[in-house]
C-alpha cells in the first residue's frame, strides 16, 4: 500500500512537470503582453520586461520558473505589485474552497438522499418529482438561481446579505446555487445506481434472511451503489472547490476563480502558472484519494497488487 | 406424516406493460416434516414463482399473490404483515439461490453476511455471532473457518460461495429449506459434493427441503417425492419411484424422455415438440393438450381433475378418465442414466 501511494506521487509530480511545461508554452503563445499600455514609452516597456527577465529567451525563462518552483518560489505577481504569488493564493483559496466545500458536502448528501428516494419510490410520483428537481438542476444554470436566491431571499425577504464576504450568513446563498447542480447529478447517478442494486442477487439473500428492509437498503444496497458516485465525486469537488467565476462574481466574494480569469487577461503570467499548478495539484490529489478509496469501499479492489495473489 | 407446508390453490400473477400473467395458477402442495420435495418442470412453468411466494419475496409491483392459501404450521404466510414474514423469513423457512456468484454481498466480509440473519432472530450478540458463524462454515465444510470469516465472496471459489450461502441459510436452524436450483451454476463434480452436503446436513437438522430443479439426475438422488409442473399447474405428485418407474401424465414422460441415457448409444437427444403455453393467455384446458401426442378433443377444453393412482400419486390428465384409450408410456423413459 505505502509503495503503491509512494508510486502514484512519483507519477503526480511527473504529470506535474508536463502540465507546468505545457502551461508555459501555452502562455507564450498568448498574444500581447502585460505591458501593454499606451502610456508606457518603448524604454520603459523595456525597462520593466527586464526588471522581470522577460527579455530572456523562452528556455531560460522556463529553467529559471522551474528552478523557482523546485524551491516554492512561484514568483511575483505584475498586477499586484511585487507581491509573492503563493500568498495571493493563499489568500484568495480560503473563500472559494469555504463555498466549494459547503455546497459539496449539502450537494452529496440531499443528491445521494434524493437518488435513494426515487430509486426506491421507482414509477412514483416521488421519482418523477425528484428526478423533475434533478432535471431542472443540471438545465438552469447556476447564475439563475443566484439571481433568484438574492432578489427574493435577499431583497424582497432580507433573509440573507445578497453579496460580499464575511460570516456564515454570506456563505449560504452562494453554497446554495452551487449545491443544485452537485444535487442534480449526484441523485441521477444515485438512483441510476441504487436501481442496479436493488436488482442484484445478493440483495434478495439480504431480504432472505429476514432482515429490515432498511438494513437491506443502507448495509447492503447503499454502499455498493456509492462505488461509482465516487468517481464522479472527486472531480466535481476539485471544480467547486477551486471556485466558480460567475458565483463568485454576483456574490462579490474574493475567491480564486475571479482571479484566476483575472491574471488571463492581464497576463500575469506567474499568477497564471501559480494558479494553474495548484488546480492540477489539487486534481491530481483528489484522484489519488478517490483510488484509495476505490479499495476502502470495495474489497475486490487491492491497489498495486498488494498483499493477496 | 406431519404436515409442515401446506399450499392451497395458489395463484401468483404479474402485470406487464401487455397483458397480466398468470405464472401460477392453482398450485396444491404439501411439505411434511424432514422430507424433500422436488418441483421439477422447465422454464417459465412456476416453479421459483412458487418458492418465492412462499417466501414472499414476490416483488410487487408487478407480482401479486391473487388467491390461495400458504399454511406453515398452520398459519398463513399470504396474510402476515411485512415486518411479522420477517420473522419467519431466514429463521423458519430459508432460501439458496441459484448463483453463488451473485448472491453474496461483494463488499461485506461472509461473516459478517452470515452473522446478519443470527443477530437479527436468535438476539445473538456480535462475538456469539461470530462464533457460531464460525462453526456454520467448518459444519457446511470450509476448511480454516477461522481465516475464511473474515474474508470476502470474491476470495472464495463458486462451490465454497454456494457453501457460504448454504451457511447463511441454516444459520437459524430453518424447519424448510427452499434450494431454487442450487447446483444449476456449478461444476457437475462440485453439484455432488453440495448435494451431498443438503443431504447431510438435512439429516443432522430435520430440515425439509423443497428442491426445485430442472435436473432429473438430482431429482433421483435427492428426492422423497415429485411435483411435477407445467403451465403454472402442478401435472402430476408421486414419490420419486413413481414418478420415475410408472409416470402417468404425458408431460413426465416427455421430461423422462429428454433425460440422455448412458447405456444406449443416442444419435440424437430427444425433445418435447413445440413451445410451453404463453400464461398471459392460458389455455382453457390442460396445457400440455398442445404438445401432448395423446391429446383428444377434451384436453383442450376442459382442465381435468386430480386423480388418484395411488395414495401418494396424482396425476391430471385426461388420460387417466375411464372413458380414454389405453396408452403405454413410450420406452424412452426407462432410467438410464442417472446422471448427477
């Protein structure tokens, strides 16, 4: 087990290096540059490439970014004045992750109730209305909701701050519009899947034996249908968590996803690449745990040929 | 002989998007205590609909018992409660099912699945549990039970799954064991074995068994006596010897005929012609009449009854009608070849 994590992080900062290439050449290509101003003269322009070695040659530019990043320096920002881009991320995670996580954890668990209810409730007016809600959440975009969330709960009811950050009350509107699509797919998934149970065998031996028809359904029928929910969980988390542009946006919430299309259009090209790389860290990690767990739910999977032939 | 189960006109029908079928219609059973009874007919003839109602397992939607009584120890199974069958379910009537491949949990240790049915009726707590679930498996023959507990189905081969779920049956000590054919998913060297072990375990426990198979081979070697269905009808009952050396109905004699013998070289197996009765629309009479090479104008209008020919064979055929010509049951049927 410990050589098999030991591997896969071997691969991780492997797939690392590839993104971080491909993300620098990428950059390159990107036309204009982050001195693009009018009111700046030739020299000064030239002044500035200089102070900030752009007017190295590429292949330099790359070794010295890699040599930064072996040593944690992700470099300085341009926009924001010399100040280092692992603390403007820092800064910027702790709202969009805050949020992301919010709605996941609401979105998983009333998806996967939801997905349990109409599996069960098959043919019912109960599955038609769950599965009509699902529907709904996967077709209306999530800007929608938060429009409606803050004009009805926030202007006409004064329930909740219609925007900005501070205490939980500003969390929950957000969290919300996020969480409807995380229900939608998660109870689609869930029912397709609990169904899939419900019909297997070993499901008639549970009811066999006598027991409940709860025991039935959350020891035996439950468990085994949240195998595949994980696979589509961990992705989904990683693009919640590192923040939605357009939530963040009508919320006001500084979150990283502002900023990430921020730095794009300045070409903030350490912004840029500092961003990119947590993304593809985070990912990269959140598929590592899902394959953990694969084993920790399901028995039959032994990861790296362990112990038993 | 006590009675154990009785089933009276049983009648199980199941609603498609087309039509409603009838997959039982009219089923008379009984079980008596220790003894085994087998259901023998081909697909789609009610067998397994039968044991499962009598388990109630019948889902519905879209099935539904619509008539008959089933009386265990005289009380009737089609009127309890969900929650009251719970407590006969895997405690006095208990159920194998025909694929260990499927019917274990893949993600929960076979201790744990067999502790399940013992916490649950006998109140055993979790290391009592685990205990007798050890000594389940030495009793069903799992070598190094103590190891194996703690395993999961796929660590286990397809015969030592089907003694895993033999296991979780008997846990309890059922009165009547329901085997839906146990040794239809196995290797023909492991069904001796597992048939073996029903057998042996039938004698230490009291057990009866209702064996329900389309294998006549393990009919021979297993069974006290014989029920015989088509159609969703039982056609004839007999003990094993009599429905194996004077067969009455035409239908028993069909299966008989199909059975490959050992000792004469056949070029051909034989077949019963034509297709079983579709029972969304069942016929008006015996509904064999369409396949039956003695069939007369009668047996397409009117189901016979019941006849005695002896005190422990029935048949209902038209056949047996004073009235009817004499007819031989055809020389194919001789047994050969009991395989097993």
């Amino acid at each position: 087990m410990a050589r098999y994590i030991a591997g896969r992080i071997g691969y991780l900062i492997i797939t690392l290096f590839i993104i971080a290439s491909f993300t620098f050449l990428l950059m390159q290509l990107l036309p204009g540059s982050p001195f693009n101003s009018e009111k700046l003269t030739a020299d000064q322009i030239q002044i500035l490439k200089h102070e900030y070695n752009l007017d190295d040659p590429i292949p330099i530019q790359f070794i010295h970014y890699i040599g930064g990043m072996l040593h944690g320096d992700f470099g300085v920002s341009f926009t924001y004045d010399g100040r280092p881009v692992s603390d403007l991320i820092v800064h910027r995670i702790g709202p969009s992750a805050t949020i992301g996580f919010e709605a996941v954890v609401f979105g998983t668990i009333v998806g996967l109730l939801l997905g349990i209810i109409a599996a069960l409730k098959r043919n019912t007016y109960i599955d038609y209305l769950a599965m009509f809600i699902a529907v709904l959440g996967i077709s209306i975009p999530s800007f929608v909701f938060a429009g409606l969330l803050q004009y009805y709960i926030g202007v006409k009811l004064e329930w909740l701050p219609i925007a900005f950050w501070g205490g939980f009350k500003f969390h929950i509107m957000p969290a919300f519009s996020l969480a409807v699509g995380v229900i939608a797919n998660i109870a689609r998934f869930m029912r397709t899947e609990m169904l899939d149970v419900l019909g297997q065998d070993y499901i008639v031996t549970a009811t066999a034996k006598g027991l409940s028809k709860a025991s039935v359904i959350f020891k035996h029928s439950v468990r085994n249908a949240m195998i595949p929910i994980v696979t589509i969980l961990g992705p989904m988390v990683v693009g919640i968590m590192t923040g939605s542009l357009v939530i963040e946006q009508i919320f006001a919430i500084p979150g990283i996803g502002d900023q990430f299309v921020n730095s794009i259009t300045k070409r903030d090209y350490p912004m840029i690449m500092g961003t990119t790389l947590l993304f593809s860290i985070l990912f990269l990690v959140v598929i590592l745990i899902v394959d953990i767990l694969y084993g920790v739910i399901d028995p039959r999977i032994r990861l790296g040929g362990g112990r038993k032939s | 002989m006590d009675k154990l189960l009785e089933i009276k006109d049983l009648q199980v029908t199941f609603k498609t998007y087309a039509a409603t079928v009838q997959a039982v219609r009219g089923v008379n059973l009984t079980v008596n205590k220790r003894e085994t009874l087998a259901i023998v007919g081909e697909s789609g003839s009610g067998k397994s609909v039968t044991s499962k109602a009598i388990m109630g397992l019948i889902p519905n939607p879209p099935g539904k018992i619509t008539g008959g009584e089933i009386l265990f120890e005289g009380t009737d199974l089609t009127k309890l409660s969900e929650r009251k069958m719970q407590k006969y379910r895997g405690n006095e009537i208990s159920m194998i099912f025909q694929d260990p491949m499927t019917s274990l949990n893949p993600t929960m240790t076979i201790g744990k699945q067999i502790a399940e049915g013992l916490r649950k009726h006998q109140g055993l707590s979790k290391s009592e549990a685990r205990k007798r679930a050890v000594q389940l498996l030495d009793l069903v023959g799992i070598p190094n039970p103590q190891v194996r507990v703690k395993q999961y189905p796929h660590e286990f081969s397809g015969g030592m799954r089907q003694r895993v779920v033999i296991a979780i049956a008997l846990a309890c000590n059922p009165k009547l064991l329901i085997a839906d054919e146990p040794t239809t998913a196995l290797d023909v060297t492991i069904q001796a074995q597992i048939l073996d072990l029903m057998k042996d375990l039938q004698a230490k426990m009291d057990t009866a068994i209702i064996l329900i198979t389309h294998d006549l081979g393990v009919v021979a070697n297993m069974a006290h006596r014989v029920a015989v269905m088509y159609g969703g009808k039982i056609v004839e009952t007999g003990t094993v010897d009599e429905i194996f050396y004077r067969p009455k109905h035409p239908y028993t004699w069909g299966l008989l005929s199909s059975m490959p013998k050992l000792h004469t070289r056949q070029s051909e197996l034989l077949a019963i012609p034509g297709t079983p009765p579709d029972l969304a629309n069942p016929p008006k009479g015996c509904p064999f009449a369409a396949r039956c090479p003695h069939a007369m104008k009668v047996c397409t209008e009117f189901m016979p009854d019941y006849s005695d020919v002896s005190d422990t064979q029935q048949v209902a055929c038209w056949l047996q009608d004073e009235r009817a010509p004499k007819v031989e049951p055809p020389e194919t049927i001789g047994v050969g070849g009991r395989t097993r």
